[in-house]
C-alpha cells in the first residue's frame, strides 16, 4: 500500500516539475524579449521580472516535493553513514519529522496569506496589478503537497520502525549510498 501512495505521489511530483521547469522555460525567454528590446528597441515589456518570480516560486514548491521523494535534498552524512541502521531510520524519522513541522508552519502562514488576498482582493504594487491570490495558489498548492508527501513519509517512516522495517526507512526517507547514487546517475530512468 505504501509503495502504491509512494509511486502515485512520485507520479505527481514528476510531472509538476517538468511543468514549473517549462514554466521557468518560458519565463527566461519572455525576459530574454524583454532585454533584447530594451536594448534594440528601447522598449521594455514590463512585468516579465515579476512574471518570472511567480514562475520560479511555484516552481520551487512544486519542486520539493520531487526533491523529497527522490531524496535528493542535500544532508551531511559524514557521520550517519557510521551509524547503524536502527539509529539510522530513527534519525531519518526525526528529520523528515522536523522538516514536517517547519513546512507545516510555513504553508500555514502562506495559506492565511492566501486567503487574506483572495478575501480582500489584494493586488502587486507593479504595473501588471496581478492580484496577488493568481499567483499565490500554485505556489501555496506546491507547499500543500510537499506537505501532504511529508506526511506520507512520517507516516510511512513510523509504521515501519513499530514493524522493525528501519531498511525501508533508510530506502524511502534516508541519505541516499554511495552505491545508490552511482546507479542513478548511471541509470537514467
């Protein structure tokens, strides 16, 4: 069951990253227009900076998840690697435990945010007057997710160690083997 979330949550993930990534795509042609006819031209396409700054925030929180799921956040494993594989998954729990409790803290904000917006009508202060709630709900739905996938992982991460599973632990939540790294750069899926 786990493995079946897992692989739907993946499934998720991967295709809101190749979106924010042709989003960002876009978004860096749209600014490239706008220097170039600035300096061709001296006509300048206002707002691309802040088209491109609501791309890259949703981008990036859809881009957690991904990061994740796929354990490619960066650690300092220097010393977990030496650990044994019990202490391992313990650690593991703890930090996507904290990562939990931070990110929760941080969507709830940006989801009050959000709805402030969405109830008052709030627009950028810039020449688009993009009301502020467009932007914000891909960006607050990419930190929902992430939300939801850490869950998932908490839940899975516990349920495994009351099970004595700490390998499934280290293969789901864990720092990513030496071995493991090489085979997926190796490996292209």
């Amino acid at each position: 069951m786990f493995e079946t979330v897992h692989a739907r949550l993946m499934g998720i993930s991967r295709v809101a990253v190749w979106i924010g990534g042709a989003g960002l795509l876009v978004a860096a042609f749209i600014v490239t227009a706008d220097v170039i006819s600035r300096k061709i031209f001296n006509v300048t396409m206002s707002g691309s900076d802040e088209i491109s700054g609501y791309v890259f925030a949703a981008a990036t929180a859809w881009a957690y998840s991904f990061a994740l799921l796929n354990r490619s956040n960066i650690r300092i494993d220097s010393l977990y690697n030496q650990l044994g594989l019990r202490t391992r998954a313990i650690l593991d729990l703890l930090g996507v435990s904290l990562l939990l409790y931070y990110v929760q803290a941080l969507t709830s904000t940006a989801l009050e945010q959000f709805l402030y917006n969405w109830e008052y009508g709030a627009s950028a202060q810039t020449t688009l007057a993009t009301p502020l709630w467009i932007p914000q709900i891909f960006w607050v739905s990419g930190l929902c997710f992430f939300v939801l996938c850490l869950a998932f992982m908490v839940v899975w991460s516990v349920f495994s160690i009351l099970r004595g599973d700490f390998a499934t632990v280290n293969r789901v939540a864990g720092v990513p083997t030496i071995d493991e790294e090489i085979d997926r750069e190796t490996h292209v899926s």
